[in-house]
C-alpha cells in the first residue's frame, strides 16, 4: 500500500461517497480507483470480444442441441446501439 498526501476537491469526494457508499476518504478514494481499473478491464474485454468472428448462418443448428434463438441480427444490432 503506498501512503501519499494529495490534495482533493471535497464536492467531488462528497459526490463519489455518495455514489460507491463508503464512509472514509480513504475507502471513497480506494473503491474510484477500483471502479476506474474495473472499468478499463471491462473496456479491454469488450474490445477483445468486438474482434471476433462471429458465424451466425445456422443460427438453429448452430449451438450443438438442434435448437436456439435466431441470431442472424446479434452483431448488427449490437453495432446499431452501440453507434446510437
């Protein structure tokens, strides 16, 4: 654990307790630079995932028990939301 001494503007640490719901500076400053890292983690993931091929052409016969949801749009609405 590194110990620093750092100036912080108090309205936007009273804003981020309320929004994680600690009760410490410490804990309020600790769970936004976890929140933050979480985030990017996710990002990365997500951005991983967008790089992938997807076959969607037998969307029934496709998942191994002969049966399924029909995905033939997924990738093309999982584009048109992410753009609106």
């Amino acid at each position: 654990m590194t110990r620093i001494t750092v100036d912080v503007n108090d309205e936007w640490l009273a804003a981020a307790r309320e929004v994680l719901g600690t009760d410490t500076k410490v804990a309020t400053i600790n769970a936004a630079l976890h929140s933050f890292a979480v985030r990017r983690q996710a990002k990365d993931i997500v951005a991983a995932f967008d790089g992938v091929e997807l076959d969607l052409t037998d969307p029934h016969g496709g998942f191994g028990y002969g049966g399924g949801r029909d995905l033939t749009r997924l990738a093309e609405d999982a584009r048109e939301s992410n753009a609106a």
